[in-house]
C-alpha cells in the first residue's frame, strides 16, 4: 500500500481511514457534500484536518508531529475548474511548477510535458484562448510536470463536453500507462470511476463505506448504503435459512432461492440483498420451468425502456407486488425473447450474483 | 502660481506614495485573506479617516507628534527638530490619512483573486514570496494602481489635517491646498484660480486614465 490516510474533522465532517494503492488510479466515488474534495485538500494539505496522519511510502506528510506544507509535497493537482493562471501562457502555467529548475531546462520540460498532454503548439496561448478540453489538459500538464509521486483529480472532466471527455478518458488512462504514479480521482460519477479507476473507495458523510478494486466494488456492495450509492435499484430483504440437507435457502417471498455461494458465516434470518441489473438473466421461453435453471424466478413486465443499444425493463416477480425488480438487457435480446409489457418471462437469478448486504455502513 | 507649493504637494504625494504602497500590499493582502474575528474592527480603524473630520484627525497626530508623547520626543531625538510643523511630520499624517485610500482598492484585489489560484500556486511548488510576486501582484495590478492613483490625488489635495499638522510654511509645509486657501484669503484669485485649475486637471486626468486602465485590465481578465 503507497498511500496511508487516517483523517479526522468537524468541519466537514471526515472520519476516514483508506489505504490507496500505489501505482494505481483510486477513485474516491460519493455524492456530492460526501467531503470527497475535502479528503484531497487534506492530502494536499490544503485543508488544516484536526487530526490527520497521511503517509507515503512511510513518509509522513501529516501526523507524528510533522506537518509538510503543501509546496513540499510530491503532488499535482488538478482542480474542478483547472485554476490556470490568467495572466500566464499555457507555457507560463506550466513553468510555473518548475521554479527548482535551472530557465533553460525549464522551457524544455515544460514543452514536454505539453506534447504528453496532446497541447504541443498551444503553448502560447492564453487560458482564455483555450477550449475546456485544451485547459484541462494545459492543467494536467502544469500537475505532471514536478513528476509528482500523488497525481489528484479533482473532477477534472465535469466542465467538459461528453464526447471531450471520453477522449480524456483515454489520454488519461495512456498517461498514467506511462508515469505510473498515485492518482487519486475525485468523482461523483459513477461511470467515470467505472471507466478509470482500478480501486475504488465509496464515500458517504466523510466516511469509508467500502474500498477495494473497483470490479469488485462495483459488482459486490456490503452494505445498503454501498448500494446506493452505486445505483443498484435491486435491494430486497429475505430470509435466510437452512434445509434439512443444511443447504442455504434464502426465502424471498414465495420464491426459494438456493444461495450456496453466500458465506456460510452469515447467520440464518432476515437478510438484505441485491442482485445488478445486468446480472438478471433472462430464460429462453421454451425452457421448461424449472428444470435445470439456477433459482428461475416467473414475473411479468411492467415496463420496457430503450436506451441506445440496451434496454432496461422493470418486471413484477410473481407474488411479490411490491418488490418491482430491474434487468438490463441487450435491445436485441429484447426482440429476440419478445419482451413487451405485461408479457410473462422467466428469470434466472444465479446464486453467486445474489450480494448480501449489511444494514451498517461499517467497511 | 506658487512654483514651491506644487513641487511640494508632488514631493509629498510621492514621499507617500513610496511609503503607503508596500504597506497597503501587505496590509491589503492579510486583510483578503485574514480569518481573524478582529477584521471588522481593524478594518473599521483603517476606514477612520475616510469618515472623521481632518480637524479631529489632525488634532490627534498633532498630540501624537508634540513634545508631550513618546514619538514626538523620539523623533526630536533622533532628527534634531520637531515632528510637527515639519516636511516629515507633513509625510507621517499624510500616511496615515491615506490608508483607506490605498488599502482598500488592494484589499478588494486581493479579494478578486480565486482561492484556487492560490492554492494551485502552493500546488506548483511556489513559497508565499514567489506566489505573491508571481502569482497575486499581477492579477491585484489593477487595485494597486487605483490605489496608488487615489493616494497620489488624495494627497495632492489633502487641505484640513495638512492644515492642522503641519500649518502654513513656505516650502516646508504649504501645500497647493493650502496655498489656495491662503492666496484666496489675500484676494489674489488669479493664482488662486490658476492652481485649482491645475489641481482640477490633475486630478481629472490621473482618475479617468487610471479608471480606464482598471476597466481595459478587468475585460481582459473577465474574458480569461
């Protein structure tokens, strides 16, 4: 682990303790107000934390009676609005990080850097001469040019275009190939994270819902508010229980999931827990039910909406009225199993894509 | 015209100018940034002279700088004369009644000046001195040239605490205030006139080209 945090404030309000992954982009994912900006000031040291112990590598930055000043830290940031100096040139910007260096090796790098972050030729322009994705990256430039050790991102990509910012997307993730340095990325969008992050920490009122590489964050939330966050509108409660053959069962309504992947440490009772919308499968209509299908589930559709190439429908599990469950599926898959409202469908809820939540936010 | 009296008001609105700046700098710049629950009241006691009457302001500095009080008997001390009735005495008021004048305009400068530019300055490795110099002062420039254009025409036409502080010597302490005052009091209207007319030029000209400065440098940073 390369980045050790332990922070601790009132206002705002943070009790956050998190290990960041060397190498690797961490995404801090939450709401807005979730004081995941407040989380990156305090790395920068930008934000005096009552208490806070930040370590890299072993160094401490905060905390053991040491308190680095930001200038003395091996970080670039890059913030929401880029904060490029207006009275300097893309070239001037970025030369002003690299005051250590001697005027001549300093044009050099900055030119460098520039052409790394696909703004070769800009460099005499002025901020407000340059386009959002120009400046966005005129301010990655500027955070990359020290080599700094922690990168921070501070939604960096919210003030550009959709199509802007998928192109950054790529040209950050083929920087990063190249610097391997800490980033740390501060977004509340979920797809980005999706998309950038190889780690992922959910943040919600200052504190760590849940951390660990972002595939298994993403697809496997512990708890409620995990789930939410991550947009997950499949969250039911059971019951959970054992047969006589001491298999798992996990009763939702009159349905009789058999839940083998659970972990046996989880005890037997009410249960609560989700399944992805894109982890509910669909049955081929001529199977016959309930044959060698993983815990088939009969609904019928209450809605079909396209979006593009995929279609997210909302169906009625039978004898559950108030238990409306989501899939997401492919539009062709739609056609092809004749989807439509109030048509009646088999589902297939396998039993290692059922995710047990805890109702505490504990990580 | 009184040749002597206009060198002088130049000289000191100079002198004051070359005093006041560095001072409201770094005056203007911790009040931008201060979190101090003190603020509203060094700012109050900054703002003073912009609401007393010179008369009261100007008997204070002359208590202040009379033999009676430890800066007066300093100054006599280390310069040989006293500190009222004197070029310095004149400088020292002068100073003080400006303050608003000059802090202000370079406070609210301050002020303009996103946060995250500061912070990007620590960010990019720059200490205060070369964030300040680097990074603040060019994007404050307009406040501190309003500033210095308010103090340098404040001062030239400064009358009552000028009046109080320093009275009525040639070439020591009459200003082109007071020189209109005293040439208008001895019916001699045609100096007279000729001086306001040349104080109302001054003035006129130093305040709309260094308005227009103001407004060319706020478009340009507005369309930044």
């Amino acid at each position: 682990m390369s980045l050790s945090l332990d922070l601790r404030h009132d206002g705002p309000p943070l009790d956050f303790r998190a290990d960041l992954p060397r190498g690797r982009i961490t995404a801090l994912l939450g709401p807005s107000g979730s004081g995941k900006t407040s989380i990156l000031r305090a790395i920068a040291g930008l934000l005096p934390v009552r208490e806070a112990r930040v370590t890299l590598e072993g160094e401490h930055w905060d905390g053991a009676g040491v308190r680095l000043p930001t200038r003395a830290r091996s970080i670039g940031l890059v913030s929401q609005h880029y904060a490029l100096f207006p009275h300097l040139s893309a070239l001037g910007n970025v030369e002003m990080s690299l005051t250590h260096l001697p005027a001549a090796e300093r044009r050099a790098r900055a030119l460098e850097v520039l052409a790394l972050a696909h703004v070769g030729g800009l460099e005499h322009r002025r901020p407000h001469e340059l386009s959002g994705g120009q400046k966005q990256r005129v301010a990655l430039a500027r955070a990359i040019a020290r080599a700094p050790r922690v990168l921070l991102l501070d939604e960096p990509f919210s003030a550009v275009d959709r199509s802007t910012r998928k192109r950054l997307y790529l040209e950050l993730r083929r920087l990063h190939e190249q610097l391997r340095n800490t980033v740390v990325l501060v977004t509340h969008d979920l797809d980005e994270a999706a998309q950038l992050a190889d780690h992922l920490c959910l943040v919600r009122h200052g504190r760590l819902l849940q951390a660990g590489p972002a595939s298994d964050v993403l697809n496997r939330p512990r708890s409620v508010s995990a789930a939410r966050l991550l947009d997950i509108p499949n969250v039911f409660e059971g019951r959970l229980t054992r047969d006589a053959g001491d298999e798992r069962l996990l009763h939702w309504g009159p349905h009789r999931l058999r839940v083998a992947a659970l972990d046996p440490a989880l005890p037997d009772g009410l249960l609560r827990w989700a399944v992805l919308p894109s982890n509910v499968l669909l049955a081929h209509a001529d199977r016959a039910w309930n044959s060698d299908l993983e815990n088939a589930v009969q609904a019928r559709v209450l809605e079909v909406v396209e979006l593009g190439g995929e279609a997210v429908v909302r169906v009625q599990p039978a004898g559950l009225a108030d238990a409306p469950l989501q899939l997401r599926l492919p539009t062709r898959a739609i056609r092809r199993h004749a989807v439509s409202r109030d048509a009646d469908v088999t589902l297939c809820l396998r039993s290692a894509d059922i995710v047990p939540l805890c109702d505490d936010a504990a990580p | 015209m009184d040749a002597t009296a206009i060198a002088l008001s130049a000289r000191l609105a100079g002198v004051t100018l070359l005093v006041l700046l560095p001072l409201a700098v770094l005056l203007g710049r911790w009040l931008a940034v201060t979190r101090t629950r003190f603020k509203p009241w060094i700012e109050g006691l900054l703002a003073l002279p912009l609401v007393l009457p010179p008369t009261v302001v100007g008997y204070y500095l002359l208590v202040a700088m009379g033999n009676q009080s430890a800066l007066g008997r300093l100054f006599e001390a280390l310069v040989g004369h006293a500190l009222a009735f004197s070029f310095g005495g004149l400088v020292f008021a002068s100073v003080l009644v400006n303050i608003p004048f000059a802090v202000q305009p370079v406070q609210r400068a301050f002020e303009s000046i996103a946060p995250d530019l500061r912070e990007a300055a620590q960010c990019c490795g720059l200490t205060r001195w070369q964030a300040l110099w680097r990074i603040e002062l060019p994007l404050a420039w307009p406040g501190l040239l309003s500033a210095a254009v308010l103090t340098f025409a404040h001062t030239l036409g400064e009358f009552g605490v000028v009046l109080m502080v320093g009275g009525n010597i040639p070439g020591e302490t009459q200003t082109v205030a007071i020189s209109i005052y005293d040439r208008t009091q001895s019916f001699d209207h045609a100096s007279a006139g000729a001086m306001a007319a040349l104080l109302l030029v001054i003035s006129l000209v130093t305040m709309a080209v260094s308005y227009g400065l103001v407004e060319r440098l706020m478009r340009r940073r507005r369309s930044a």
